[in-house]
C-alpha cells in the first residue's frame, strides 16, 4: 500500500471545485421531468437519460449532501471547494436547525456576542488583507516578507479606517481580549455595521493604501468566512412545530422563527435566488421581512437616479434606511418566491403596507405605525426623483397558491409589479378579471407555466380573452383551470370553444399539461374543435358528468396519444357520474373494457411462419386518478393495475407493469435508453417499488402522487415538477 502524497492534493483548485459542481448538479432535476415520483431501490443505479423513472433522473438530495459533507472532511483543498455547493440550497426542517442557521448565518440573538463575533471577523479579516498586499508587493521584488513591512501596513491601514469616511467603531478595531472594561459599555451603544460594509471598508482602505505606494496594483479581496454569501436557495418548506410538546403560550411567545431573525439571516444573504415560506411560519413575514426579499438589486439600484432637470436629492450617509439601500443595491435579484397558504394577519398587513408603501403611493395620513409613517416619509422625498412606479425585473417566479386574505386591490398590483414572470400560480385567490386584464396587456411578460384553480373572482370571458388574445399567454406549455363542484369553472361552452379555436397556447400543439376540470366539455369541442395536442403528457378531465368515457378514448388516441396521466374524478356517465345509477361492478367493467383495454393494451398479433411483430399500445397511458368511492370497488384491482393512494383524499388506479426504464425495450433491442415499458418483469425494481406504494394503503410520503395540483416555482420545473413535504400535500394529497 502506497503511502506517499495524493495525487488528488496536486489538482488546481479550478478543477475541485468542477468536481463537486457536477456533485451537486446530479442532485438537481433535469428540465425534461419524469411524471413519476422517485422511489428508493435496494439497488441503486447511476442517473440515467429523461425522462427515465427507473434508474431515476438524478440523486437524492440526501446523496449529495452526504457526499459534499464528507467531501469538506478530506482536507482543507476539497473543504474550500465543496463548502460553497453544500450552502447552495438551504432547507429548513428542524426549529433547532433554524436556530443553528441563524448562529451560523447571522451570529445569533445576542448582542454583545454579535459586537464580539464582529470585532473577531475584522481582525481575522485585517490579516488576511494585509497577507495578500503583502504577497502582491513580494511578486513586485520587493522585500515585504519581513515583520516591519507587515507592522508598517498595519498601522497605515488603522490609519485609514479611523478616517471620516469609513465609519467603523474603534472598539472593532482592538482585539476583544485587549479591551479594557468600561461602564461605558454599559450604556447604549449604536449597532455594528454589517458584516458587508465591515468587509468593504477594509477592502477599501487595504487598496487605497496599496494605491498610494504602488498605484495599479491589484489587491485580491478579503473573503466572508461565513456561508451566508453562499447561500442561493432558503426554503421552510418541510418545517415543523408539530410534536414538540409546546404549551400554546411557549407556541405564541416563544416562537422559533421570528420576524427579526429571518431578518438577520436575510441580511447576510445577497446572492439568495429563491425563497419559500409556508403558513407554518408565515406569522414571521413582517414589513422588513418583505422589503429585505423584494428591495433587492434592481429594485434598489434603480431608486433615487434624478430625473433631469430636477434637483438631486443628497442622501444622508447616517441614515439607517439609506444605509439599507446601499446593502441591497449589492444583492442579486429574488428569482422565485412562494407564498403557498400565506394567509396570517401578519402576513397579509405587512404585504398590504409594503403595497401601500411602494406601488400604490398611499398618502402620509393614512398610515399610523409610526415606522411606516417615517418610511413614508422617505419615500415621497425619493419620489420626487423618480420617474417611473417601482418593479421587480428580475423575478421571474412566482407563487401565491391559497393567499386568500388578499384584497385585489393588494394582490393585482403586487402581480403587475412583475414585468418578466414566466411561472405564474394564482390558484385559490382574489383575482379579478380587471386584474388578469392588466397582466394580459403587459408587453414583457411571457408565461410558460399559468395555475388559475378556483379563483372564483374570474369570469369565463376574463379567461378566454386572456388565452386567446393576451401576449403573456402565447408561449404556455402548462395550464392549470381546475375546478370542482365547489367551486366550478366559469367557462361556457362558447368560452371553450374559442379557446380551443384561436388560443395560440393550444393552436401550436406544445402543451404539456392541462387540466379543464368541471368546464364543460362536449364531443364537438373535443373531437372537432380542439387541435391536436402531440406533447401532451398530464390531462385533467375531472367532474365533467356529461363527457362520455368513448369520446374520451377518442380524443386520447387520434389526438393525444402521448397523454401517460389522466384524472376522471367523478367523471363520465359510464364511471356512474350524470346518468342512470351505475352499480360498482358496471362501473369497474366499463372502466377496463371501454378505456383500459382499448388504450393500453398492444393490437393482437398472430403468424404460424414468423415472429409476431409486437406494437405499442395506441397511447401511453398508464395511470388514471379516480375518485374515492370508485377506487374502494376496484378491490385490489385486476393484473397489474393497482390502487395507490396518497397521504390525503386523493387516489390512482396505476399499472405498475409499465414506466419509463434505462434498458432496451422487449421488442426492438436496438432502442437503448429509456423507454417505456408495459411488459417489466415482477422482480423489477420499478414494479415492486410501485407495488410496495399500492401495498402501503396511503402510508406514504407527501411527495407521492401523480398530476400535481401545484406549481414548482422554487426550481422553475412548474406543473410537471416533483415536491414533498407541505409543497407536496398541496400538489398530491389534498382533494379539492
């Protein structure tokens, strides 16, 4: 056995770090995603091409994190170059995880911890810099390396941060064991700039420093040893107090996730990309919450240019909210953001002030919080200056699913105020006609993913205007207008019609979801009038009573043959839904004899000289959703179609003897890749896998189902994208 030096610790730093990019990028899924959720296997394979179930797409996230972990434990190469990826996505679960983030990310609650943290980082920070100076002049030819050279830089760079214009208390400035106890400490004192102006300052005066002995030479900046820089992704998705065994007091007093410490944390994150709450945790999205996610970048960057000929409104440096301003400037644009079942008090105040504040110029009398009044304040005097009304150019992501305690008079400006959305969510809210009107008219705005389920405010001409003539709506490949018996769609058949006729999302054939639920749909609208739909890959066709089950095979075999996902949910006459009563035992005889069969069954073939040909089925259809009482007479369902139910109210009837699978197919053993197979074998993963699911009778994980009822904005995978935890009982488990 070897026991010289690794090669692996001669690699260029470049190269490490390609290494665990392409770690993390295998944990990500892929942008042709497969319908089905990932199952674990005893067998693990290596990701495969799209859209393969079996071996699946990508790793699991626990893979990944666990190899980037153990990664950072190798040496202090690979811990550099692996930490930034294994910050990248940030997934609160745990509240002692989030009080462990909130440690690590923003120094924690205590104050006098916070001033000591700060004054350690500065002087850690110092040397740093004043390493990297001294190693520029040692590549210079001069001798730098020695202890007067080091101390006479010091001593100019302390020179220089004492200056007026860099604001940093001297007290950060001496190490926190040399400091002498004073009762002047007792009193109260100003806060610590953060740590981004900390960071800078000393960038600063390293550089101006170094200018003045070697004018043009370059410094290299200090680096942030904290991971909040690194972070792109925060999510509360999978958080939870449930099970704690909290007093409702302790729940209301002591609560872990607080407005002012997501606030800390937000602050030390100027390159987040995307960011999820959830109603577990949305009592914590306050008004400075809401301007640290949305008064970043662009937003901030473009307030306060003087328009010309007027006069220039000088900031005022001591300022707290323009030193605010200058922070977010230097942060990257909020790329997506979900607000699934946001609907707490707090919640919908804060967003109604932040509305009021700066989209729709409130006056001062109508405001009394006394920090929205001097907020107001500000924001008439930076008005003054501005041409235009404030937007959010660089979101392009956007969820708001089930926010039903938004007025429109607060939701639709707050939509408008996006100009380059391409996921739009709207499920389950207060939007009006009026309003989608205003989002159809905006000439930047192009969606490829549109969720309207149950917005009761709409009306079907609102709809069918938007589809047919808005821009926006041009380039959709996923469109959700669900509805039910509670709240149906509002489309006519003369609506549907003109949809199906001049829509250009439906004319181009690109759709690859769509779910019509409960609109009225006849065998003239379907067969006649609807185009050809090619990529289709997930209908809806739920509680549509009048739709005759052969019209439906129809359409799916002469018009959407590549549909794999199909929802019947109280549906058809034949299933016992809008004719005469249907016994159970008719209703699962029509159910295999008239869609089954027809649909996923290969043509019989027979020769005495050769070997029959074997074709494909005339669809891919291989999973219908059926409602409760429907799937309870199926019984344990017959060959290899099974029941498999979700955590909530929903069910599928799934044959578990077909899925997309990385080997060649049984009849033409040329085609490699994936395929779909109908033919796979009871000891294959996939199958068993299915069939462990079916076997669990809905004791499953949230993110199990099939035709999800929610959009993915967080990763940009829309309708077809795959989620667990609260995302994924709203997508898969919820009935209505």
């Amino acid at each position: 056995m070897s026991t010289g030096p690794s090669l692996v610790e001669q690699f260029p730093p470049e190269l490490l770090t390609v290494i665990c990019a392409h770690i993390y990028a295998s944990g990500l899924p892929p942008l042709v995603t497969s319908l089905d959720p990932p199952l674990s296997s005893e067998h693990p394979s290596l990701p495969t091409a799209l859209p393969s179930s079996y071996p699946c797409a990508y790793w699991p996230e626990a893979v990944v994190r666990k190899t980037l972990a153990s990664i950072c434990l190798t040496n202090r190469a690979w811990y550099e170059a692996a930490k930034p990826w294994l910050w990248r996505k940030v997934e609160i679960r745990l509240p002692r995880s989030w009080l462990s983030i909130v440690e690590e990310v923003a120094g924690g609650d205590d104050e006098e911890a916070s001033e000591e943290q700060a004054a350690l980082m500065v002087g850690r920070t110092l040397k740093n810099a004043e390493t990297a100076a001294l190693a520029a002049r040692t590549l210079l030819g001069e001798s730098a390396g020695t202890d007067e050279a080091a101390s006479d830089l010091h001593d100019k760079v302390l020179e220089r941060l004492s200056g007026p214009d860099i604001s940093i208390p001297p007290e950060l400035l001496t190490p926190p064991a040399s400091r002498e106890p004073s009762p002047r400490r007792l009193r109260t004192k100003s806060k610590s700039p953060a740590r981004w102006k900390l960071m800078r300052s000393i960038s600063v005066a390293v550089q101006d420093v170094m200018e003045r002995a070697h004018p043009g030479m370059y410094v290299p900046q200090p680096q942030d040893p904290h991971p909040g820089r690194l972070v792109w992704h925060l999510d509360f998705n999978h958080f939870r107090t449930i099970g704690m065994r909290r007093s409702v007091e302790e729940g209301v007093n002591n609560r872990f996730v607080t407005g002012d410490r997501l606030v800390a944390v937000l602050k030390e994150l100027p390159n987040l990309r995307a960011f999820g709450a959830t109603e577990y945790m949305d009592g914590a999205l306050t008004f400075p919450v809401l301007k640290e996610l949305l008064l970043r970048g662009s937003a901030s960057r473009g307030r306060g240019r003087p328009s010309r000929g007027r006069d220039v409104v000088v900031p005022d440096p001591n300022d707290p909210e323009q030193e605010d301003l200058d922070r977010r400037r230097e942060c990257k644009d909020l790329e997506a953001i979900d607000l699934t079942g946001c609907v707490s008090g707090v919640f919908v105040s804060a967003l109604t002030q932040f509305v009021d504040s700066f989209l729709l110029g409130t006056s001062e009398d109508d405001i009394d919080d006394i920090e929205d009044e001097l907020e107001r304040r500000r924001t008439r005097s930076r008005k003054l200056v501005q041409e235009e009304s404030l937007i959010f150019p660089g979101l392009r992501r956007l969820g708001l699913r089930g926010v039903k305690s938004l007025q429109p008079r607060i939701l639709e400006p707050l939509v408008q105020a996006f100009p380059h959305l391409t996921h739009l969510d709207l499920s389950c809210t207060r939007i009006s006609p009026e309003g989608l009107a205003a989002l159809g008219r905006s000439s930047t705005v192009r969606l490829q993913s549109l969720a309207l389920e149950r917005c009761n405010w709409l009306t079907g001409e609102s709809i069918r205007n938007f589809l047919v003539e808005a821009p926006a709506a041009q380039d959709l490949r996923e469109l959700s207008l669900y509805g039910d018996w509670t709240f149906p769609s509002p489309l006519s058949e003369e609506d549907v019609r003109d949809i199906f006729e001049y829509a250009p999302c439906f004319k181009s054939g690109q759709l690859v979801y769509l779910d019509l639920s409960s609109t009225p749909l006849t065998r003239e609208l379907l067969l006649d009038i609807c185009p050809p739909q090619p990529r289709l890959r997930s209908l809806g066709l739920s509680h549509i009573r009048n739709l005759e089950l052969h019209v439906i095979v129809q359409f799916l075999t002469t018009k959407a043959s590549n549909v794999e996902v199909l929802t019947l949910v109280t549906s058809t006459p034949e299933l016992g839904y809008g004719g005469p009563v249907v016994s159970a035992r008719q209703a699962t005889i029509a159910l295999h004899a008239q869609l089954v069969r027809p649909l996923c069954t290969p043509p019989f073939s027979f020769s005495l000289t050769s070997t029959p040909k074997v074709e494909e089925p005339p669809t891919r259809l291989r999973v219908i959703e059926l409602a409760p009482p429907l799937l309870t007479g199926l019984g344990a369902g017959a060959g290899t179609w099974r029941i498999i139910r979700s955590k909530g109210g929903r069910g599928w009837y799934v044959d578990t003897a077909s899925g997309w699978v990385a080997e060649p197919s049984s009849g033409d053993q040329s085609r490699q890749g994936p395929v779909l197979r109908r033919d796979l074998e009871p000891n294959h993963p996939w199958r068993v896998g299915l069939e462990a699911l079916a076997d669990a009778n809905g004791n499953v994980s949230t993110g199990v189902g099939w035709h999800a009822r929610k959009m993915e904005v967080l990763l940009g995978d829309g309708l077809l994208g795959r989620e667990a935890g609260l995302y994924g009982a709203v997508s898969f488990a919820y009935q209505g």
